[in-house]
C-alpha cells in the first residue's frame, strides 16, 4: 500500500501527498496470485471476448462493435477487467494478452464475414504493444492468417500513448494505416490532447470519453465541451463516437449535436459473439426515402413540399457558413429526399489546375478522403462541368466511366454519382457530387432537383469559397505577390508543412518533397531610392524572377529588400539554370538604365543557395543567408557573368 501511494505521488510530480484508498480499485488477492492466474488463464484459453454494439445516431442501427476482455474464474467468478489488467500492464503478459484478444477478434470478424456480416470491430491497443517496434508486423501477420478485412479493423490508442513519442507514434500509425486499418483515439479530452498532433496523426475517429458524457445535463455540465468537440472533429473530417451513454437525455443531446456514433448501456451492454445482433448488417438495398412517396401527388403538392424542402435546407445552410460546417451539414439535408454514402464540394483552384476537395461520407467502406485533397482538374469531371454548366448522372462508374477519376472512386467503392455545378453569375467555381454504393441508383429526377438546390445555395457556398480565397490571400505579398515573411516563418515550425503548403497554395507538392533547394535573393545598391521606388524595384524584381520560377518553386518576401525561393526536387543544375537567367535579366536591365539615363532602374543582387532536405529548412536558410554576405554581388561574379 505504500509503495502504490509513493508511485502514485512520484507519477505526480514534487511535493505530492496521496493517500492509499482500499474502496476502489484494490485486488482482492495479492499482485502475484493474480498474475499467476492470469497467466494460466491465457494458456487455457479462459479469457473471453465480448462485444458491445455501437449505434449510429442517425438511422439507429448497429453499425459495429467494441472488443472487450472478460475473465470468469472457475473460483472467484467473473474478475473485473479494472482488477487484472493493471496487473497484466505491469508484467509483460499485457502483450500476448493484446497479441490474444486481436487475433480473437479477426478471427471472429472473419467467421462473421464469410457468414455474410461485415462488422466493424473495435480494439483497445495498450501502450506498452503499441510501442513494440514490431505492432505493426504483429497486427499484418494476425490479418494475413485470420483473412480477416483489414478495413473492418479499428485500433483504438489513447491521447497519453500516442503522446509518448510522438514521431514513433506518426510512423506506426501511418504504417497501420498503409495495412487498411482504421484508427481512433479513445479518451479524447482528458489526455493531452492537441490540436497540432491531432492534425498530424492519420486517425479517422475520435471517441469521447465518458467523463464528459456522465456530465451533459448534470451539475456539472458538459455540454459546451462536447459541442465544442464534435464541431472540431467535424471541421477536420473525422468521425465521432460517444461512449458511457445511459440515459435519453444524454442521446437526444448527442444526436442534436451531430455525433456520428453512440456506445452506452443505453443499447446494450457487451455480450458474448454468440448473442451479439447480426441482423443489422445483412445487405440490404439502400432506401429511396420520402421523395419516391411524393411522386404518386398532383403536381401542385409537389411543389409546394420541394419549395419547403429547399427553403429548410437553405435555412440550415445559412446557419453554418464555414465550408467544413457545410460539407457536414448539407448530406443530413440532402438524404431527407435523395439517399447518398458520399458527399463531395470540389472547388476550383485559382490558376485552374487543380480543384480542392472537402467530402464527408456516411459509410466506414468508403472514407471520405483528407479535407483540401487535391486532383487535376483535367482528371476531374469538374472540368467538363465548367464547360457545358450542365450536371451528369452516371448510373455505374464500373461499367461506363465518364472521366479519368472514375476510376478511382469506382476502386474506393463508388458506383453511382451526380454531379453538379456551383455557379455564381456566369462563372463555375465548383461542383457538388453525390455517390453511393449502389448502381443505377439517381435518376433524372434526382439531378434535376439537386440542379435546383445549388441554384438555392450557390450564393453560400460562393461565400464559404471566398472566405477560404482570402485566408491564402492574407499569406500573399501586395507588391511582390510572393508569399509573406509569416507563411515562411508557419512552414518551418509546422509539424505537417505538406499539408499547409497544399492547402494554402493550391499545388501538390507530396512527390518533391523529400530534397529541397534554397535561394536567398537580396536587392543591393538602393540607398539613393525612397519608399515607393524602393517597392517598385522589389516588384520589378520579383516578376523578373517569377518569369524564369518553374513549377514546383515558391517565392517568400522575408524582408523589404530581402526573398527566399524553394525549388521542390530540383538539383543543383535547375538552380545554376534559374541564376544564369537571372543574370541576363539583371544585364537586360542594366542597359535599359543606360539608354533612359535612369540609374535607377538598375539593380544588383546579392544570392546565396544551399540544397538538403525539408527538416534541415532553417538550417539551409541560414547557410544561403551566409553565402548571400559573404560573396559579390551578382552582377560582379565574373564566373558567371562569362
């Protein structure tokens, strides 16, 4: 008893009293007795695996299941898990009992899936199996063997071992989710939790804890914080499961409040595989809804409740404008009327090239993919959108694909969509799409009605695109139009830049970003001009140097007279390239100067460059500041001006 007080206090920090408590979680046998019947319990094959079911709030069926450990003992009876597995955690049984209760499951999944049943299945991950060098290897070996499907697979770790060693944890969760498995983070909000990591760890759910859920309605209550939750969860694309629910109170908050998924005794406490409800997951065709009734009244009524319809839905937009809020928002609408697995806005990049793609899905087999994803907008059917300002249905994307990226939305499990312009004025800037799993679903009904709704909400989502336009307008320079000091400054402290650089400049750069090269480029012999010429030469410079930047090269102004420019997977060569054209530019100037009889309208830099990769960015700025110093201006190179 005073040891486990004196850890307790030492785990706290300095100066800690605790007081050793015998009322809650003390094992009615010695440490050692426990370990040793638990280690003969796991050769005998006595622990069990129960299964409690999780509920989608929405259509309230069971969508998939939580694995929990059980232990009954032909002696004391059933162990609770809170008296063993502290036990288990502090020997090395914790392992082959995780390596056990995972195999269980797949095995489990996998019966349940050749018996026509294909259940999501939830299992708690320790810390010390998490931090096994070989997890991963463990968790695709267990796959391979069961056969079970790695997408009907969810890991769930906590915020306190995911926050360990954070760069292991981005390796092994990226590796698990390089195998199809999904990942949540349990106990979301009282770890330490943050949004930084939360943004960088490749997790698709996020599951609050239960401390929160006892509170909502209470004396002490929760609900700021769980709003504040799901909202966050939702603006990062990320599903949310609510677990400790017992009450309606609690649901009805829940289910208001757009929480994806509910686990509580409220639906059922965990129950062996034997009685756990299957029949929730038979294929069944998927639900025309309310609209298909409508069609058998006269024309009059039909229209007076599509009028309704579209004024609720744009009502409900209004409310949350943020685009995140509406990629949430709009397929809850939607599905009143027209059934749908997958929602997507593409919007138009600024240059054309690319669309950027923000999707919510109502379905664990099709995953939405990650908000600002970027694809040609060649590849796109976007492209064809903007053309003819017409919508299409395609009803099988397997059979008849209509642009290069059915392809892949039919390999993710798309089979029919609509898609649908976004139009303000004469102007597309985007498109809408609606998929499903099931062939041949839409009709020409569905399109023309959809047609109708982006009329209603084109203004709205113009707003929203607007609002993102001018949050990477606010990263631009006015004068040089290249990216700002403060951009720069995010990008080298950023613990995803990948993800930043897309998203604010519109380009993918996840092929090149491995080895970078760095330019510093500085203005020199510029006393003589005030304010307005000094920008003037600063501009003038930077469209001379934006005419001869390639594709994968951005341009930051760091000072008044004073910019960096990155070239992504360009060697040494492409950089000699762009300086020997700079120098010609620099001469062309120069004599311009002379003819005018305006010295001022010559210009010489000083330039420094340094090459290595993305993680050494500060030290490779301060090497070509260095350069930039010590060496001649450009213009008196005579290596180079030769």
């Amino acid at each position: 008893m005073a040891e486990s007080a004196a850890k307790r206090a030492k785990d706290a920090g300095r100066n800690q009293v605790f007081v050793h408590s015998t009322t809650e979680t003390d094992l009615p046998l010695p440490p050692l007795i426990v370990e040793t019947m638990l280690r003969n319990a796991l050769n005998n094959h006595d622990l069990e695996i129960y299964y409690q079911p999780k509920i989608q709030a929405k259509s309230m069926q069971v969508i998939g299941a939580e694995a929990l450990c059980r232990w009954r003992h032909p002696e004391y009876g059933e162990i609770p898990p809170h008296h063993f597995i502290p036990v288990a955690e502090a020997s090395d049984l914790i392992l082959p009992i995780d390596a056990y209760v995972l195999r269980s499951v797949c095995e489990q999944g996998a019966r349940w899936l050749a018996d026509g049943y294909r259940v999501r299945m939830s299992v708690n991950v320790s810390s010390r199996q998490f931090m096994q060098p070989d997890f991963p290897d463990l968790v695709r070996n267990i796959l391979r063997e069961t056969k079970m499907d790695p997408t009907l697979l969810e890991l769930e770790i906590t915020e306190r071992t995911a926050m360990q060693d954070v760069d292991n944890a981005v390796h092994v969760l990226t590796e698990l989710r390089n195998l199809g498995v999904r990942i949540a983070i349990d106990d979301f909000g009282i770890g330490y939790s943050s949004l930084s990591y939360l943004m960088r760890f490749p997790v698709q759910t996020i599951k609050i804890d239960r401390s929160f859920t006892a509170g909502i309605q209470s004396a002490v209550n929760q609900n700021p914080i769980i709003g504040a939750i799901i909202s966050l969860a939702k603006s990062l694309n990320l599903n949310v499961v609510a677990e400790g629910v017992e009450t309606v109170q609690q649901f009805d908050f829940l289910r208001d409040n757009k929480c994806d998924e509910i686990q509580g005794y409220l639906f059922g406490k965990p129950v062996p595989p034997t009685s756990f409800r299957l029949t929730s997951f038979e294929a069944s065709p998927q639900p025309r809804g309310a609209y298909a009734l409508w069609r058998d009244h006269d024309a009059l009524s039909l229209q007076l409740a599509e009028h309704e319809w579209l004024e609720r839905v744009g009502m409900a937009v209004q409310k949350r404008p943020r685009l995140g809020e509406l990629v949430t928002t709009l397929p809850d609408c939607i599905m009143e009327r027209i059934p749908c697995d997958r929602f997507s806005i593409e919007l138009m990049g600024e240059d054309g090239q690319y669309c950027a793609i923000h999707e919510a899905s109502m379905r664990d087999d099709i995953p939405a993919r990650v908000v600002g994803t970027l694809i040609p907008t060649a590849k796109s059917g976007l492209s064809f959108i903007q053309k003819t300002k017409s919508s299409s249905l395609c009803g099988d994307l397997l059979r008849e694909p209509e642009f290069p990226e059915d392809y892949e939305l039919g390999a993710q499990g798309v089979r029919s969509i609509v898609r649908v312009p976004l139009i303000r004025g004469q102007e597309v800037y985007g498109m809408f799409t609606l998929q499903s799993s099931h062939p041949n679903l839409y009709t020409d009904d569905d399109r023309r009605l959809l047609m109708r709704l982006s009329m209603r909400l084109g203004d709205t989502i113009y707003a929203a695109y607007l609002d993102e336009l001018r949050q990477r307008h606010s990263y631009l320079d006015q004068t040089t139009k290249f990216y700002t000091r403060s951009f720069f400054s995010a990008l080298r402290v950023a613990e995803e830049p990948i993800t930043i650089l897309e998203q604010v400049c519109q380009h993918p750069y996840a092929n090149h970003f491995d080895d970078i090269s760095l330019i510093y480029v500085s203005i020199v012999n510029t006393e003589h001009l005030d304010i307005d010429q000094w920008e003037q030469a600063m501009a003038v410079i930077a469209e001379v140097t934006r005419l001869n930047l390639r594709e994968n090269a951005l341009p930051f102004r760091i000072e008044s007279d004073a910019f960096v420019i990155i070239m992504f997977g360009e060697g040494p060569l492409q950089v000699t390239h762009f300086v020997r054209q700079l120098i010609e530019q620099l001469s062309l100037m120069q004599m311009r100067a002379k003819l005018l009889g305006d010295p001022s309208q010559a210009f010489d830099v000083r330039l420094g460059e340094a090459q290595g990769h993305w993680s050494a960015l500060s030290e490779l700025y301060s090497s070509a500041l260095r350069q930039a110093q010590e060496l001649p201006p450009l213009g008196q190179r005579g290596d180079l001006v030769r």
